[in-house]
C-alpha cells in the first residue's frame, strides 16, 4: 500500500493506473490542465483496457475492474473527466478513442479500472521472497544474471522500486556457489542515477559481452512492502492496527496518537472516515502479541499512507501492549 509513490508511475500521454499492485494495475486517471481525474465505466470494456495497457507499455490486457476496488478512493476533489469510451482497441493512445468529453451522470462510484500483465524484464530470484535473490534481466526471451562490476545502491534502488518492494537494504552482495545462475551473464557495468524507472533504462555494457564469471552475480534485497491491517474487530476498516514490516506484523503504540492519525489509516485502507471510539471500545479488540514496530507517529492529515508520517525508529518504543492503538473507520 505504501508503495503508492511508487505505484503512481505518469507516462507522458498523461494516462496513469493508481492504487493497484504494480504499475500496470489500477483506477484509471487522466490529466487535464494539470488536475487527475477519472474515467466514468459506463460501456468501459476490454478493448479499451487493451488501450490503457499498450500505452502503458505493459503487456496483455487481463480485467476490466471497477476503479472503487483501488483505495485510496479517488479524492472527492477529483473529477471525472471522460464518459462513454468507446475503443476499437487499436488506438495506441486512450484519448485517440471516441469518448464523451462532457461528463453529466456519473460519479465516483462508477470509476474505471483497468488490469494489464506486467512486462516482466527484471526479477529477484533464488530468495525467500520476491524482494529478495539473484538479480535477473530478460534479454532475448531469455533471463540471465547482472555482474556486480560497478553495481551500487543506486542500481539496487532501481530494482527494489521496479519490483513494487520497499527500501534497498543489501544491494552490493556477490551470490555464493549455492545462490549464482546459470547461463547467459546479460550485464555488467550497470550504472543507474537512481532515478530511471527501469533498470534497462540505465547505462550498461553491451548485453552479453563482458568477462564476468557467476562468482560475481548480484544479490539484492528490498524490505517487504509496507502494509497496515485492523484485526479483532470483525471488519476489515475496524479493529487493533497492525503494521507489516520486514515480512513481520507488529503493533503501533498510542503515544501522541490522535485523529489526524486516524485519518490516515481509514484513508489507506479506502474506509471512510475515523469515528471516536471510548477507552472501553477499544479495549474490546484485544492486545497484540509481537512486536511493537512504531511509537511517537505524528501525520498532518494529508499523508497517502502511514508509512509517510513521522514517527520513531521501527522497533524502538518505550511502550506495552496495552497501549497499541485500536480504530474505527466508517465503514463505506
Ligand atoms: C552509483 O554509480 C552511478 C554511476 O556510476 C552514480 O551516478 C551514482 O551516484 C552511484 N550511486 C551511489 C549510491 O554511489
Ligand atoms: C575481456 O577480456 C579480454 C582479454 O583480457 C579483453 O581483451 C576484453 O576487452 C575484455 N572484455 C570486456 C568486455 O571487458
């Protein structure tokens, strides 16, 4: 979830796909005078989803989802700027469909969203996660290793983001006798600003020729996604909040938590607003067992996730479980 600033990739057709898993997944907005809104779904089908996916330079067309599955929702704030598109699904570009520009009868609820496969040219393999292994590029249909020779952080924060994980964390790695590829060594002098969206979009040695051995493939590892749940309260938008760090759920502890907080978690999870719950409520949704990850978090109300908001070094609290926040959200 957090990843969202990461997920929100603009091309420069000003079409975009937000909330979903990855890029090529989400509630359809387009721009319009500077300002995102959305596409209304009456008639919405999946030839005109072929359109978003191929402009979006990812692979086949898979759904036509409702854009309501995405959360957060779109901001009320928001328009919604198209209706009534209609694609013969060959436009390279959206707005090359035939579409109603003036929008009369639809609201949020009706949001488009669009499902496309990802392009697969970059994958972690041979760990415990998808965030986690062997670096591996495609090249000619076929996945091959990366030489660590001039591979840096930069390079290993390219990936981390292309693969909707969280932080690099070990980026410099070289794989052991256990954990090395096979095969075809595709790139070596990979140097990236950090930046790029793609690791293919960072300057490289020819693909193939160079002189490394598998002894000097490159390992890297990204934190796990963040993520927030409630539970104990019998719906997904009430409850104990729990947060996913380092593949573990933990709890977050109450001190100088408030309702802007609040707001933010009921915004992350696409449930509404945050309703006052007493001492006594709250304490009706149990305590947590494992960690305690955050303590002291302040947000300003308008963060997109949790995960934006100030608060102390994960892990570090001076906290019990009796004091792990529990909320309410209006459900939607
Ligand atoms: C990694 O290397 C590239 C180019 O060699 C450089 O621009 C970048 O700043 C380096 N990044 C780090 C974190 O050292
Ligand atoms: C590989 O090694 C050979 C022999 O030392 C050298 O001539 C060649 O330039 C090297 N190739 C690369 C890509 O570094």
């Amino acid at each position: 979830m957090a990843l969202l600033f990461f997920l929100i990739i603009e091309s420069s057709s000003r079409l975009r796909l937000v909330g979903g898993r990855h890029r090529c997944e989400g509630r359809v907005e387009v721009e319009r005078d500077g300002q995102w809104g959305t596409v209304c779904d009456d008639g919405w089908d999946m030839k005109d989803v072929e359109v978003v996916c191929r402009e979006l330079g990812c692979g086949a067309a898979t759904g036509t989802p409702s854009g309501t599955l995405y959360k957060p929702l779109a901001e009320k704030d928001q328009k919604v700027l198209i209706q009534g598109v209609s694609c013969s699904g060959m436009e390279s570009e959206l707005i090359h469909c035939e579409q109603e520009e003036d929008v009369f009868d639809c609201s949020h609820s009706e949001d488009a969203g669009a499902k496309c496969e990802i392009p697969e040219t970059v994958r972690l393999v041979g760990g415990p996660d998808h965030c986690k292994g062997r670096v591996e590029v495609k090249h000619q249909q076929q996945w091959g290793t990366v030489c660590k020779a001039g591979w840096n952080l930069s390079a290993a924060k390219v990936v981390c983001r292309q693969l909707g994980c969280g932080r690099a964390i070990l980026t410099q790695r070289s794989c052991n006798k256990d954990t090395q590829g096979q095969g075809p060594i595709w790139l070596s002098e990979v140097s990236c600003s950090g930046q790029e969206g793609n690791l293919q979009d960072c300057s490289s040695g020819l693909w193939g020729k160079n002189n490394c051995t598998h002894d000097e493939d490159t390992w890297v590892e990204c934190e796990d996604p963040f993520d927030l749940r409630l539970v104990g309260g019998g719906s997904r938008c009430s409850g104990r909040l729990e947060v996913l760090h380092k593949g573990e759920w933990g709890s977050v502890c109450d001190d100088g938590w408030g309702e802007n907080e609040e707001q933010v978690v009921c915004k992350q999870l696409g449930c509404g607003e945050s309703i006052f719950l007493s001492a006594k409520a709250r304490r009706n949704f149990g305590l947590g067992a494992g960690r305690i990850w955050l303590d002291d978090v302040h947000c300003s109300g308008k963060e997109q996730s949790l995960e934006h908001c100030r608060h102390r070094f994960w892990g570090y609290h001076n906290c019990n479980h009796k004091e792990d926040v529990a909320m309410t959200c209006l459900e939607l």
